[in-house]
C-alpha cells in the first residue's frame, strides 16, 4: 500500500501535484495552506479530507507518512528539518534554481557547507 501524503502549499503546483499523486495510487490525506481559508478552498477543490494551516497538524496527521512541500525554499528548509524529526519521509517540490544562485553559507553539524543538493538528498 502506498504511503498517505500530506501536501504543503496551495500553489499552481500543488493544483498540478495533488491529481499527479492521486494519479499514481497515492491518497493525499491532509493539506497546509498559509491561511486557513486558502487550505480550505484548496482542500474543498481537490476533495482533501484534512486542511490546516499549522505545520504540526499536517506533519502529526495519523495517516500522513509522506509530505510534499511546494513552498519557496526558505520555508521548505524549516518544513523538511521538522520532518526529519517525525516518522514521515519527505519530498521537496520547490525551485532549486534560484535557491543555487544565490550564495549559500548554511553549515551541518560537522562543518560542511550544505548545498541545495544535499539538503534535496536529506530530504528523500
């Protein structure tokens, strides 16, 4: 059975990303929207039967073993760090090329410079 996938974002893409997953067999259980009234109107659209707009309720939502976050990447990092800590596996849908052109400083815990590349990998 594939995992339950809760879905970040209320974007173009995630209009285009939520019939894809639904395509594939996968039941997308919970949706987050920056407002509560945004996640509703998608939600209600795309047939989602959870919506929020609190990051813990998508990431504690009992059916939810996969997120997909369509977000810009600053909000994707603070998203998919706080994945790491829960059981749920994690898919960054967002745009790596502007994040790459800009020069990037953040540092693991061992000192190493964390590309957009690494954190993707982190995160799959």
């Amino acid at each position: 059975m594939l995992p339950g996938v809760g879905v970040f974002g209320t974007s173009l893409t995630a209009r285009v990303i939520i019939p894809l997953l639904k395509n594939e067999g996968f039941a997308v259980k919970a949706l987050w929207g920056r407002t509560q009234e945004e996640a509703e109107e998608l939600a209600k659209e795309m047939n989602v039967p959870f919506y929020t707009n609190r990051i813990d309720d998508v990431l504690l939502h009992q059916d939810v073993d996969l997120v997909c976050i369509n977000l810009p990447p600053p909000l994707t990092r603070q998203i998919a760090v706080k994945t790491l800590g829960e059981s749920c596996c994690c898919c960054c849908c967002c745009c790596w090329a502007r994040w790459m052109l800009r020069p990037y400083t953040d540092r693991d815990t061992t000192g190493q410079l964390i590309t957009p590349h690494a954190a993707l990998s982190l995160c799959l």
